[in-house]
C-alpha cells in the first residue's frame, strides 16, 4: 500500500515520492543479510549486492560459492541499515579470516568501501572481484537508469503494477541537472551543500560531474552561497549539477589496499560502460594489482548467467591466486 501510494503521489507531481522510491528499491530487502555458518580457518566470502537486488536474486551466485565450500554472506547496500549491516558482517567474519569480497555494480562497491574504511576490521582482505563496476563519474543519463531500474526492481519484488501516468512521469524522471538562474546554494559543516530553486522549493544536493563536493570545490563555491545565481555565475559554475538523492563518492581506496582486485565486465554493458571500468583500472588501482576479463553479449550484471562457464573459471583462478597469496603471507 506504501508503494502504491507513493507511485500516486509521483503521478500527481510530488517529486519527492521518486527520492522515497529509490532509496526503498536500491535495496528492496531493506538491508536484509543472510549467512551461513562461519568456519574459523576457512576463507569467507562476502557477496555485494547491485542496486534494486535482493538476496534471492543473489543466490545462484551465494550456491556457487557455498558449492566450493566456502561460507558466505549476502546482503545488499540499504545506506538506511548501513550500521546493523556492517554489525551483521563484523559477527559472521571470525578474527583473522580471509575474505574475499564479491562485490556487484556501484552500490556492492558503495559498501565494500565502508568495509575497507574500517580501522578496526579484524580480518584480512584475501581479494575483491568487481562484477559490472565502477563508474566513478555522476552522468545525468547513469543516475536516470539507476533511479529507474530500482523503482521498477522494487515494484517487480513486490507485484506491483506501474499505472500509466506513474509511468510517464518514471520514464522522463530527471535525477540529476544543471544549476539554473536564480538557484540559491546553500552550505554548512554539517551537510553538504545544498540547492534550492528560485521559489524555494528545494531541488536537491550539489555534486560534480564527477561525484560529491571535495575541499577544494568548496572553496570554488563559497563565492556563489546564499544568493540567487545569476547567468554570469552559471557558466563558472559549469562543472557542478544538482542531483535530486545523495550519491556516495567512489574514490580510488582499492589502491590502499594489499589484496589482488579482479574485474569482471562487459563491452555490451549500456549503464555502466567498459571505458568507465578500464578508466578506473587505469588510475585507481596499483601496478600489478588489478586483472580484469571482458566480455562480450552480457548485460549489466548478467555476465554470470550469460557467460556461466568463463566467469566461473575466472573465479576459480583467482580464489587460488587468492589462497596461495594468504598461504605464503601466513608463513612468514
């Protein structure tokens, strides 16, 4: 009944209802984990999942895995239940485990990043493999499909029909735009900046193209705050956008790591695209650090099904690198 009602409000112009959507369909589960039983001494493998997924839909990958021998954990990022989420996989990693991490799109990444920035972890990175991510730049065409494709995988899950104006508006949902004249920024330590329209009415949060505001784009702003932007401003402020849900940043913290990284993509892949993957390979990761296999035919997140008995070789390969590094580096 939520659902509905919130797809009503969209259809009568309440854009707010969309924020509400996403945020519920980026993890329909709602931060639902499911895991095996630990095994002390074994390497554990944490499975991440894309946007709009839940842990039904990641068990053919979670089979494949237990199928080896491996305990695993499932769960898909909800930023809502980050916290019981992180709490959750702290208890199902043994101290000192191996793990590796099997991480899908953006938002497997999004949460693989809070579990690397943890100063406390108390188990050891083994390797990361990276189905169908990262893209690291915040495109109005990317954030629309991801919107998109998670209001509808959420609709999906629950049997719930998108009428036709719903549908209209869904299919023109402008996510993320430019700043316009009489735009007012607004910025505190607290929270990032923020813009709203001319009316008042708020519009949303103030990114780059290539992600959130750093500290140097702060200081490029602080010119331009509480104020009504005027068209001379617009054009020195080219560089910045405005996104109606907030956007984690993906930075180049993998290269911090010690562990072996493998990427698994897609030249056919239409929302995150190779180029974006290759880039990333190219610029945040270390020499040596990365292998990556490009398939052809697979759609975004669909090279496991599709191209089931390369991926699952590759997967092999790269636990044994995995084990043979950890091996090597516990008997020193």
């Amino acid at each position: 009944q939520a659902i509905t009602a919130m797809l009503q409000a969209l259809a009568d112009g309440h854009a707010q209802a969309a924020d509400l959507l996403f945020y519920w369909g980026v993890a329909p589960d709602v931060g639902l984990t499911k895991a095996d039983a630990p095994k002390p001494g074994e390497m554990h493998i944490l499975i991440l999942g894309w946007g709009g997924s839940t842990c039904s839909q990641l068990e053919v990958v979670q089979k494949w895995w237990q199928g080896r021998g491996f305990p695993t954990f499932t769960t898909t990022f909800c930023s809502k239940m980050i916290e019981k989420q992180l709490c959750d996989i702290k208890e199902f990693l043994p101290t000192g485990a191996d793990v590796l991490i099997h991480a899908f799109s953006n938002n497997g990444i999004y949460l693989l990043q809070s579990l690397c920035r943890d100063p406390e972890r108390s188990w050891r990175l083994a390797g990361v493999i990276v189905d169908s991510a990262p893209d690291v730049n915040i495109s109005p065409t990317l954030m629309r499909q991801v919107v998109n494709g998670c209001i509808r995988a959420l609709c999906l899950f629950n049997r719930i029909t998108i009428e036709k104006k719903a549908e209209a508006v869904l299919t023109d949902l402008n996510v993320v735009g430019p700043l316009r004249v009489g735009d007012c920024i607004s910025f505190s330590a607290e929270q990032p900046p923020v813009v709203s329209a001319a009316s008042g009415e708020p519009r949303g949060v103030l990114l780059t193209t290539k992600g959130v505001i750093s500290k140097q784009d702060e200081e490029a702003i602080s010119g331009f705050l509480d104020r009504p932007l005027q068209g001379k401003d617009l054009h020195q402020l080219k560089s910045f956008q405005v996104s109606k849900v907030e956007i984690e940043e993906i930075s180049d913290f993998l290269a911090k790591e010690e562990a072996p990284l493998l990427f698994l993509y897609s030249s056919s892949d239409t929302l995150i695209k190779p180029a974006a993957v290759e880039e990333y390979i190219k610029t945040c990761t270390r020499e040596g650090q990365a292998s990556s296999k490009r398939f052809a035919g697979s759609q975004h997140v669909r090279h496991f099904q599709k191209h089931f008995d390369e991926y699952a070789a590759e997967l092999i390969a790269f636990t044994e690198r995995c084990r043979d590094r950890s091996d090597a580096a516990s008997e020193k």
